[in-house]
C-alpha cells in the first residue's frame, strides 16, 4: 500500500508541475518542476517513506521500462540501418567532447585547488 501511495505522490507533483509550466507559460517542462516539488516535499518523512516505497518497486522492475524502447528500436531498424553512419559519427564525436570536457574541467580543478597539492 505504501508503494502505490508513493506512485500517487509522484503522479500528483508531475501533475502540478505540468499545470504550472503551461498555466503560467514557463520554460521548463512540466515534469522536471513536479521533481523540484518533490525534491521540496521529501524533508518530510511521510513522504519519505511512500515514495522510498515506490522506489524499491521501480527498481525491482527496472528491465520492463526498457521494453518499449527495444520495441521502438526494431520497429525503426530501417530508418536506423539508412543512417547507421550518421549515428554512429554523432555518438564517437558527443562520447569524444564529453570526455574532453571532463578531461578539462578536472584539470582545470586540479590547477585552481591549492589543497589539492601536487596534481597528477
């Protein structure tokens, strides 16, 4: 029962931030202010432990919320094989700048932390 209370909880703040983002026309998605809800709400313990509660529950199931995507994958296997080239470009070149700017942002932190001593 707590579980199913923890789903009610996070369906109500996606709600209430999906009506805020388009009742008041705000640039973020409805979805991610119902999080920033939640994130308000979750000091109380109550909701603490429903939505611990739905978590666990999620979590147990996690492989099913991949079911749809593997199905949405085969479906467009001919869209994906005409530009196979394409996507694989794009993921090399996003997995390279992300590495790069990691890469960086690390140094960088390195350089400015006088704590840090002697960097690698």
């Amino acid at each position: 029962m707590p579980a199913l209370q923890g789903f009610t909880l996070l369906l109500i703040a996606q709600v209430v931030g999906e009506v805020l983002a388009r009742g008041l026309s705000l640039p973020l998605p409805g979805p991610v202010l119902g999080l920033m809800l939640m994130l308000l709400a979750l000091p109380w313990r109550a909701v603490q432990q429903r939505v611990e509660a739905a978590a666990e529950v999620l979590l147990a199931h996690l492989s099913l919320l991949f079911v749809p995507i593997g199905v949405g994958v085969v479906s467009h296997l001919g869209v994906l094989g005409a530009h196979a080239m394409s996507l694989l470009l794009v993921l090399l070149a996003s997995t390279a700048i992300g590495l790069t700017v990691t890469a960086l942002v690390l140094q960088r932190l390195w350089v400015d932390d006088p704590a840090a001593g002697d960097a690698p």
